[in-house]
C-alpha cells in the first residue's frame, strides 16, 4: 500500500477508494433518502428497508443510532449521510453542529464570526492526536 | 467560429439556491452575500453569451456510488432541475446546445480526454446555484447550457494539471465549431470548506484569496497545486476547487480580473465569485 498523505489531517475523512468500499451499501442506503419513493418505503417499513442494503451491523446501528460520526468512522461520506439528516429534517449547518458537538447555536455563532480557523487544525499532531 | 471569451469562477453553497428560492436574500444575513453579485448580473446583460461551458459537480444526485465518472459531459437535449432530498428546485429547465456539446465531446475524445457522455442526466444545486446568483429568477434561463459534470465527492479528483489542460482542450473543440457562438466558461464550487466531521466549519480566507490572485498572476503554477494542500488548508471539500482550473485553462494566458466577490459565510462555507476576460477581447 502507498502511504496516504491526507491520513494526518485533524477531524477530517477522506473518502478514498478504500473507504468508499467499506461505506459502498451504507452510502448507497442514505442516498435513496434522495428520492421520494425511498423515503417512503423508508418510513413505512424502516427495518424491511434497511435489509435491502447489506451493510455491516455496526453501520446498521449507526444508522438507528443516528450517529452522526460514527457512520463516517465506517466509511460513510457526508454527501450520503445528509441525505438522511435531511429525512429527520436537519440540515447541514445543522449536522455540523452535532457532528463536532458544539450544538446548532455555537456552530452558527463560529461560522458567522468567520468560521473555524486553519491554525492549529491542520495536523493531528495539533489536536493531541496520531 | 464560436469563441469562449470569459470565465467566471463561482461557489455553489445549496443554502444560496434556498435563500433565492424563499425570496429571502434581503436578510441581514443573506445580504452580503448578495450584494457581491449585483455587478456580475450587470455583467452578464453585458456580456449575453450565448452558450455557458458550466463545470460543476454532482452532488450524488445524478451519480450515486455505483457509478463515478471522473468527467462526465451533458449531451442531452435539456437538464431537469434534481430533486435533492427536499424536491426540486423552482428553477427553469436547462437547455443545452446539443450540436456544440456532441462536437466538443467528440473533439475532446480524440484530443484524448475519455469523457463520459451523458445523455440522460438530472442537475443538482452544483449547476443550477451558479445560474440563480448570476442571472436571478428568469423565466427561462437566458443562455444554453452545456454541463460537464467533475467527479470531486470521491478521492481522488482529477488532478490542477489534469482539469487545467481539459480546458485547454475545450477551448480548443470551441473553437473548431462553425458557428458564431459567444461561450463563456464556468467554473464552480468552493471555497475553503469542510461539512465533515470533528474540523467541519473551517475556513481559510487567506487561502483562498491567495487562489483567487493566482488565477489572473500564476494560472499554470496554481495548477500544480497536490490535493493535498486543498484537504489541509481548504477543508475536505475545498478540493472542489480543482474545477477552476478547467475555467482557467480555457481562456488565454493573459486576462483581466472584472470582478471578484469574497464572503463569509454562506452556512459552512466561504463564498467566491471571481470573472475573468481575455485580453484581446474588446
Ligand atoms: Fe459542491
């Protein structure tokens, strides 16, 4: 395997090819909530629904948990899995608000006082991190 | 013949399209953002082309995982507005010029560029975003329209290089097509953004306007940029802004800076607008 280079970037996913393999049915899930028919086969029969798509039971559950950061852990992509915030009703500004935990009125108050600065967010080494 | 004589570079933020759909871009919070394209719409009144080269990517609308095109060009005669998790947009159908998209997409095979030719294909905020802010709510869309979808969602996009020289070549498919044609070339998405995870929010405004000097100063230096330096300093999905670069490379070496627009923020993201014309032209 070649080295990746974007792998020491703090708080940050890259969805490569790999992750894109692993996050292939989870992803593929969250994007039918893209289409009108999928949300309502969705809610008529979430279970049945989600055994359409054989994703891992970690990513199932992540997927009943609606954890946020834990389906982008198993390979999901923000691009999919807002697709399902948007069926809960949460739009993006909102998911980053529950994704870095800050909570929907601090994230708004971070970006609009011109959002959250590159220094000390590029390297993990700068969050403690390896 | 017909001739691309301009660029704009543009941001795509989903948010703009809902503030210009809600009739909401008065607020105290949208205003800003909006002011910065007054002079482009004047602009483009002025510069009325006939055909938009628009380069955008899909947001896994048209697109999901099964599929992934690395270029994908509109051959389709029009582009319904998608539907996008909350339905469609209330914007006009996109019209192409379907005579000049298969020549170009023919021309740019042999220039040996191995597009994906669509002739199917639903267009999502990427595309119609740009549309909104620099014409407003039109009844129809006053120019063809003539999409080239970049694959930016999966690692890795095409390279600076890779896109700067595709511009190159659709200049070139341009310019080998009889009619008289005013083309004018968009490039969008960006700028400095992450929706992710633990850094989402992350702006760089530095950065960015650092790019936006280097696209009239060092277009072929810029080129050369790795992904690695969009994912670091630009957030995740600032990689869009490879996109740019096939903007870039379509106009001549030499251009004139017209316009440039920077704010923050549009929800999670910098917004960028900047318009470039060729020297030579009058
Ligand atoms: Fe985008």
């Amino acid at each position: 395997m070649t080295d990746k280079d974007y792998e020491d970037i703090p708080g940050t996913f890259v969805f490569d090819a790999d992750r894109a393999r692993i996050g292939y049915h989870l992803n593929q899930f969250c994007i039918s909530l893209g289409k009108a028919e999928g949300r309502e086969a969705f809610t008529a029969d979430p279970e049945a629904y989600l055994d359409r798509y054989p994703m891992s039971p970690e990513q199932r559950q992540a997927v009943i948990d609606r954890d946020w950061n834990r389906m982008l852990e198993l390979c999901g992509n923000i691009y999919y899995t807002s697709k399902l915030a948007a069926y809960d009703g949460i739009n993006f500004q909102d998911l980053a608000g529950l994704m870095t935990g800050m909570g929907r009125e601090a994230y708004r108050k971070m970006m609009v006082d011109g959002g959250r600065p590159i220094d000390g967010n590029r390297y993990k080494s700068e969050w403690g991190e390896d | 013949m017909a001739r691309i004589t301009a660029g704009v570079g543009c941001s795509h933020v989903p948010a703009i399209g809902v503030a210009i759909d809600k009739g909401i871009t008065g607020d105290d919070y949208w205003k800003p953002v909006f002011a910065g394209f007054e002079k482009s719409r004047e602009w483009m009144k002025e510069a009325n082309p006939d055909v938009i080269f628009l380069v955008y990517n899909d947001h896994c609308t048209a697109f999901d995982s099964s599929i992934i095109p690395t270029f994908a060009l509109g051959a389709a005669a029009e582009f319904q507005p998608a539907d996008e998790g909350w339905g469609p947009r209330p914007v006009p159908v996109v019209k192409n010029h379907q005579v000049l998209a298969s020549h170009i997409a023919q021309s740019l095979i042999l220039d040996e560029f191995d597009i994906t030719v669509m002739n199917e294909m639903e267009v999502d905020h990427g595309l119609t975003v740009p549309l909104s802010v620099m014409y407003g709510q039109p009844e129809e869309w006053p120019a063809l329209v003539i999409p080239l979808a970049v694959n930016v969602v999966m690692y890795p996009a095409p390279t600076g290089n890779r896109c700067y020289n595709l511009g190159k070549a659709i200049r070139r498919a341009v310019e080998s097509f009889d009619e008289d044609l005013n083309v004018v070339i968009f490039g969008t998405g960006g700028m400095s953004h992450q929706l992710q995870y633990k850094r989402a929010g992350l702006i760089n405004p530095e950065w960015d306007n650092a790019f936006l000097d280097r696209l009239t100063s060092d277009p072929v230096g810029l080129s050369q940029m790795p992904h690695i330096e969009y994912l670091r300093e630009a957030g995740s999905e600032g990689v869009e802004m490879v996109m740019w670069h096939v903007m870039r490379g379509a106009l001549d070496d030499e251009v004139t800076e017209v316009h440039r627009h920077y704010h923050v923020p549009a929800s999670n993201t910098a917004v960028g607008h900047i318009i470039l014309e060729n020297k030579n032209e009058d």
